[in-house]
C-alpha cells in the first residue's frame, strides 16, 4: 500500500461517489428543463467513473477501472452531443426546453 491509501480513503471516494449519484438522480426526478436533466444524468455517470477509478486504485492495483472510466466519458461525450440536438430540435418546434412540451410528440 502507499502512503495516504487506507481503507478509510476508500469510503471517502465511496461516499463522495453516492453523494454525487444521488444528487444526480434528484435533479433528473425533480426538474421539467431539459438541459437539468441532461446535467443530472452527466453527474450520475461521473459518481460512477468514481467508482470505477477508486476500486480499481484501492482493489487489485490494475487499470480496468481506469479503462471503463474513460469509455464512460466517453458515453456521455456522446449523450451529450445526442442529447443536444434534441433540446434543439424540441426548442425549434415548441420554443421551450421544457420536456413536458415533448409529451405532444407521440402522436
């Protein structure tokens, strides 16, 4: 082990990694904008890129957590370039972001 990785700094990145989910999750239930929930989602992914780089650090020493990390933004590279197109194609047709605006899009 190195210096300043004892267990308890596990538990500091875990807690950090929930506190972050968390947050993310209430923001994607809670708001009608479009670009919150576009944000909510990019903070779950982070909590869990934080999880991916604490166990892989503080468990076996190898970089697997480190490699789905960066696939993971990666992914929200991409959701987010997706995402915005949609906020923009949806603005165009209703001028608004709000994501109810959207509900008229079934039919």
């Amino acid at each position: 082990m190195s210096i300043g990785s004892s267990p308890n700094d596990l538990n500091s990145y875990l807690l950090i990694g929930a506190i972050l989910f968390a947050l993310g999750l209430y923001t994607v239930l809670t708001r009608r904008n479009a670009i919150s929930i576009l944000m909510g989602v990019e903070l779950i992914l982070n909590s869990a890129n934080i999880n991916y780089v604490a166990f892989s650090h503080f468990g076996s020493g190898n970089v697997e957590g480190q490699i789905y990390a960066i696939f993971v933004i990666m992914l929200a590279a991409a959701e987010a370039a997706v995402g915005l197109a949609i906020v923009l194609a949806i603005f165009q047709i209703f001028h608004t972001i709000d994501v109810e605006a959207a509900e008229t899009l079934k039919e």
